[in-house]
C-alpha cells in the first residue's frame, strides 16, 4: 500500500509538532498550523538565558515528543552556547517501581543544575513532581515544562507546593465562541451524521442509552433531553482552533487554485479534476488569512506555522490558591515581564542555576575541561593583570596592576628627598664640614706669612684643603633631584675631592720620604722639593683623575634614567621606580678606584716615613690620618656592595658615601689643620721663626734619629744623648729646635 506521500498528497496537521517533520526532504508535502517543536526549544533556552541560568539538566519522556524537543534544545545550545547541560535523563516508557526516585537522586547529583527542561507526559510529570515531594525537595528545582505541560491542571495537583515556580510553555490559542454556542446546542437529535456522538453521549453525562448503549451497568438511562455544558462540565479542546485554521487553509487553497485554473467556472473545470499535489502544495504554502483567533495564518518555506506561545509560570498567591499566570509570550523572540515572576522563597530576586559564580575583578576564569559553563576562579598575582575573561598577562617593566587589577598604571617614581633621615644626617656633618673647612681657609689666609703655615707648606695645604672642600660639597649632588646637571656634577667632584686630597697628601709624605732617603745617601738636596715642584707633581696626578672624566663624558653623556628593578618586590602595592643618575656601581668604583689607588700610595709612604722625626712635617699626622681614613673605606667597602638586595639600597648606599667622603675629610682636617689653627688663635706666643738650619743639620738629624732608635734599647737615656749630641758636635745643633720643622 502506498503511503500519502508517495502519491503527493498534501496534509495539513493541527497537532503534530515533531521537528523532523519539518524536514523537506522526507515530508515535503507535510505542513501545519501548529509550530514545531524547535521553537520552542527555543523559546525555552531563551528562557533559560533571560533567567541567567546556564547549567540545566533535561528530562525527556521516551519516545518521539520528548526525545525530539530535548535534542532540539541540547542541539540550539549548542550551537548558540552560553547553557550547558548537566545531565540528560529519559523517562522509559514503562517505568519500574522506584524508577522516579532514582531519576530525582540522579538530577540532584548536580546541585548546582536546579533547572530542569522537561519534554515529558502528563503522567510523567506528576509522578516526578510526585517524587520530588516524597524525596524532600521541594523548593529546590526550577522546573521549565513544554507544551505538554502547558497550563494542565492534573500534572500538579495535591502537589502544588514542589510544583511552584515552574514555568511552563504552550502554543498561543484562542477559544472560539462560535464553535462554543454550535457544540453546547448539539443533541442527539440534530447531530445524527457523527457515528461517534451517541457514544460520547454516554460518556459525557454517565448514562445509558436503550438496549444497545455503550456503556453497559449504567445507572440510569439518558432522557436526550441532556444539555452540553448544563449537565455536564464542558471546556472547549484547546486544539479547536488549529483544526478550523487546517480546514481553512486547505479551502483557501484549493479556493486559488480553482480562481487559477478555472476562471469564470462555478465547478470543477478539466483543470482539477486530476488536481497535482505538487501545485496545490504551492498554493498551500502561499496562503496568508486571519485564522479562527485573529492571528495570520501562514506557512514558512517548511510548512511549518511561526512560533507563537504563551508563557505561564505556577503561582501561590496569598490566598494559597494556585494557578497559572501569563508572565510574557514568545513570537520570534522572547517578551517577558520579570516583574510578574514569583518563587517559592518568596524572594523577588531570581534563584540561580549556573556551574560557577562570576568571577570577581582581577581573576580569570579556568575553565573545566568539555564544561564551557564550569569554570574555577584565579586571582591574577604579582605583576599580572585581568586581560580578558580568561587570561591573566604582565604589565609592561615599568607598570604594575591597578587596585582592581583590570589593568596597568605606572609605577610611582622616588627619588632621595632632603628631608629623609637619610639625607638629613649626611648634610648636617657636610655643613658642619664646610664650616669648620671655610673657618681653616680664611685662617690660613688672615695667618698666610705666620711661621705655622709658611712651615706646613702652603700651596700643598690649599689643595689639600680644596680637596677636603670638594668631599664635603659633593653629599649636595648625590642627594638632589638628579637631571643631567646634578649627574654631570656628580660624575666631576665624585672622586675630585679625594683626588686632591690624597694627591695633595702622596705629594707631601713622597718629598718626606725622599728627603730622607737621600739624607741616608748623601747631603745634597733631592730634586723637586720646592714648592712649586710639588704643585707640579699634585696637579699631574689631578690631571690623570680630570682626564679619566673626560674620556667618560664622551664616551657616554650623562643622563637620568628609572631603575624599576631595584624595589621591584613581591607586593606590587609596593614597588616603585628609583630615579638616578646614570652612574653603575663599576662606574662609581672606577671613578673613586684612582682616589682610593693614591690613598694606598699615601698610607704606604705615610707607614715608611713613620721613624721622622716627631715635628717633621707633619709626618706622624699624616700618617695616623691614612690609617684612619684606610679603616673608613674599609668598613665602607661592605656596608655599600652588601646593601645591593635591600630595599633600601638607594637611601643606605647614597649615605653610606656621602658620610664615607666626609668622615675622611674631617679626619684629615681634624689630625692635620686643627692643631694648627688652635696654635694660630689661642697660642699665638707658639707661632714664632725657629732659627734656620742647613739642609746638612737635617739629613745629621734623621740619621742620628734612626741610631737613636737602636741605641735606646741598650743604654740609658742620658748616654744616648750624649753621644748624638757628641756626634753633632759639627753642627752646634744639640737641642729640640734641630727636630723642628723645615720649611
């Protein structure tokens, strides 16, 4: 036998609403009034998506409505995204006992999925709600039902508590007043053509009719005098309606076809008599009335009708009554008033059904593998920042994360300030420094041609004192706001004070040495003793430092830069940029290394003339002064390179410098000029000439000191005496002026 299809029949369904009939290339002569069920799947997952669920499970009874309508729903989120499905469970047709608790158990395996997409029965619901009830979950599922579910009354009865809240989906139908008044004045009597009318007769108003009633054991007989809607309780089928919009649009489709083919005919023409299905089909999917309910009946290039539902949600007013109440209507998209919603908590705002909570600002989402929706929250750490929904990236060096971490800021920029305890301490001995160096300048100066300072070799002293200057200014440089003056000054006087210091003092304790080498070998004078040799000889090794500057300043100009790496720490609250001077820690050790070299120098001829005699040109200040500053630069040496990880390093280094520089600048002053300056002011009766003595008394004077030192071990003091004095006989030099100072 072959089927409708095969002989191009075109139907037209009130009630079908599979989703493969939509297929046009198996029921292409398929159409309805009735939408299918993609739409409202779809009508469901937008649902969904307005509630802001996005982790459901889906319950389907078996079989063609219920597997078809979830696959359609798995199949659009799918494709859409932003929902993902917990659990897919199926209702068997035939269920064993315990069969819905089982199911309950399963669906709360996933807490989180309290939503629930049912394409089930109404048997089916009831016993779920049933067991939901029985298992203590009331409250506790958001339930979302298809058309199946509609507005039923029986699916939720004796279970209106576990079945509040739910919200539930049914094609938007009308009821039609007219078939109302016709099917309520039917009768038995006029309505003999249905062959099924007496039957529903009986069944209608439980009674017998006659001999040969359908319903044997009645009660009492029917009278026919009975009255639909009066004796019986009546409600008009919701399917009416699409079955007068079926009937219509397959009369206004023949109704065009026969204007087309038989114009001016009142019958059927040769046109129609064999009509081809194919052609009525056109004429089908081309109709476009108002149907038995106001709305446009039409057909899509499927044959399937636009979607167009009623959404309803099961309240319990106050009253404790319950009902189903409209919330919004879905045509092509969704319309819903969320202020109508109501739970069972009595809460206004909306119950949740997602995997995951929205991750705060600053973390990022890592996702569960296959679980779009599931997803664990991590902070962005350390200098990292929110890129986006599910990334985490670092700033750029010289930036770190704002509060929220949702993006970068620069990081703040510290220099040494004057009033930090770091700086205040080094200034106040520079000034102190400076003062007490201006004083001994202009006393050496009021005090110029006085025997004290002609004897302590004025050109040198003023260098000395220049030198002593220059390591008292420098903390200034190192402590302001550095630019390229202040690195350029300090990249000039950094090591220039030392330089004239120490060259000042090598120049001095190298012509004691020589002096007195030379008085060991013979009674002439060595060269370049004079004065203005020494100035000669402490510029020529200024000069060295002066051109070491230079060749720096060429070969890379001074500029400022931010260090971001010096606090860089662990807390990026708490880095921040130190702005400097482009000057390395070699660079600071080279440009300091030939000030230091000369001080070694110094301290070794300072250690080899320590046997002069006691007054002798300020031999055993000089060299008390090199031990001194020697131990100052030694300790200097750890504090500076071991600070290199602090926090602090800027503050700590920078003092430890400065305060290094001066201390030993004041204890050149201090051990050489403050002696001098306190004979000058307080003991003027002291500056007064000793006599002049040859250059021959003094070379007799250091030898007899060196024989003076292996002779004290052996004999009393007295003969001692007796013999340098015998041996300087020559001379006429035997008293304490001969050890003076010579200038």
């Amino acid at each position: 036998e072959r089927s409708p299809y095969d002989q191009n029949i075109p139907q037209i369904s009130y009630a079908s609403t599979a989703p493969e009939l939509s297929d046009n290339t198996r029921y292409d002569f398929f159409s309805r009034v009735v939408p299918p069920d993609s739409y409202q799947a779809q009508a469901m997952l937008d649902i969904v998506t307005a509630m802001g669920w996005n982790y459901v499970s889906t319950l389907a009874s078996e079989g063609n409505y219920g597997e078809s309508g979830v696959d359609a729903f798995v199949q659009i989120s799918r494709e859409l995204g932003g929902v993902c499905i917990a659990q897919s469970l199926k209702i068997p047709r035939e269920p064993r006992p315990g069969e819905f608790d089982k199911i309950i158990l399963r669906l709360v395996e996933t807490p989180n999925a309290r939503a629930v997409i049912m394409f089930a029965n109404e048997d089916d619901i009831r016993r779920i709600l049933d067991a939901a009830k029985r298992n203590n979950l009331t409250g506790h599922f958001l339930w979302v039902g298809s058309d199946s579910w509609g507005s039923k009354i029986s699916p939720v009865v004796q279970q209106e508590r576990v079945a509040e809240g739910a919200i539930t989906i049914l094609p938007k139908r009308a009821s039609v007043d007219a078939f109302d008044r016709y099917f309520k004045s039917r009768s038995l009597s006029n309505n003999r053509r249905n062959i099924w009318f007496a039957e529903f007769w009986e069944e209608n108003f439980g009674c017998k009719l006659g001999m040969h009633g359908k319903r044997p054991g009645s009660p009492k007989k029917c009278t026919g005098l009975e009255k639909v809607g009066r004796d019986s309780i009546y409600e008009q089928e919701g399917k009416v309606q699409f079955v007068m919009d079926a009937v219509y649009a397959m009369a206004h489709a023949l109704h065009h076809m026969h204007r087309e083919l038989c114009p001016g005919y009142l019958g059927l023409c040769p046109h129609m008599t064999n009509i081809d299905g194919k052609e009525l089909l056109t004429h089908i999917h081309a109709v476009n009335f108002n149907g038995s309910a106001g709305t446009p009946v039409i057909f899509n290039e499927n044959g399937d009708a636009p979607g167009r539902y009623d959404i309803f949600q099961y309240q319990i007013n106050n009253r404790s009554v319950a009902e189903y109440k409209v919330i919004g209507h879905w045509t092509n998209q969704l319309h819903l008033n969320m202020e109508a919603l109501q739970w069972a908590t009595g809460d206004l705002s909306l119950p949740a059904s997602v995997c995951s909570l929205p991750c705060r600002t600053g973390e990022r989402k890592k996702v569960v593998k296959g679980v779009p929706c599931c997803w664990h929250c991590e902070r962005c750490e350390g200098y990292h920042f929110q890129a986006s929904e599910f990334t985490c990236e670092l700033c750029s060096y010289e930036k770190r994360p704002n509060q929220n971490r949702t993006g970068c800021q620069p990081i703040p920029i510290i220099k040494l300030e004057w009033h930090s305890p770091w700086a205040v301490v080094p200034v106040f001995i520079s000034v102190l420094g400076i003062i007490a160096t201006t004083f001994i300048i202009v006393t050496f100066i009021r005090y110029n041609d006085t025997p004290i300072v002609r004897a302590s070799g004025r050109e040198v002293s003023y260098v000395l004192l220049t030198g002593i200057f220059l390591c008292y200014i420098i903390t200034f440089p190192m402590i302001a706001a550095p630019d390229i003056v202040v690195c350029s000054f300090r990249r000039i006087f950094l090591g220039l004070g030392m330089c004239f210091s120490y060259a000042a003092l090598l120049t001095k304790t190298n012509r004691i040495h020589r002096i007195f080498e030379q008085g060991k070998k013979a009674v002439t004078a060595p060269r370049f003793i004079s004065p203005a040799s020494q100035l000669v000889i402490t510029f020529s090794l200024i000069s060295v430092q002066l051109l070491g500057v230079l060749l720096w300043f060429a070969a890379d100009p001074p500029h400022t830069f931010v260090d971001y790496g010096e606090q860089r720490t662990q807390d990026p609250e708490n880095a921040r940029g130190v702005l400097k001077c482009d000057i390395s820690d070699l660079s600071l050790i080279c440009s300091l290394g030939y000030s230091i070299l000369l001080m070694v120098t110094c301290t070794v001829y300072a250690i080899k003339t320590r046997s002069v005699p006691e007054t002798f040109n300020e031999a055993k200040p000089i060299g008390f002064t090199m031990y001194t500053t020697c131990i100052i630069w030694l300790a200097f040496i750890p504090i500076f390179f071991g600070t290199a990880q602090s926090a602090e390093r800027m503050y700590i280094q920078t003092a430890t410098l400065t305060v290094s520089l001066s201390l030993s600048a004041s204890v050149s002053l201090g051990m050489l000029y403050m002696p001098k300056v306190y004979i000058i002011i307080f003991h003027p009766e002291r500056n007064v000439p000793k006599r002049k003595r040859s250059f021959k008394a003094i070379v007799t004077a250091a030898t007899m000191t060196s024989k003076l030192s292996h002779l004290a071990a052996e004999r009393p003091n007295g003969e001692v005496k007796t013999e340098l004095c015998e041996g300087m006989e020559a001379s006429g030099e035997c008293d304490q002026e001969m050890l003076d100072s010579w200038h």
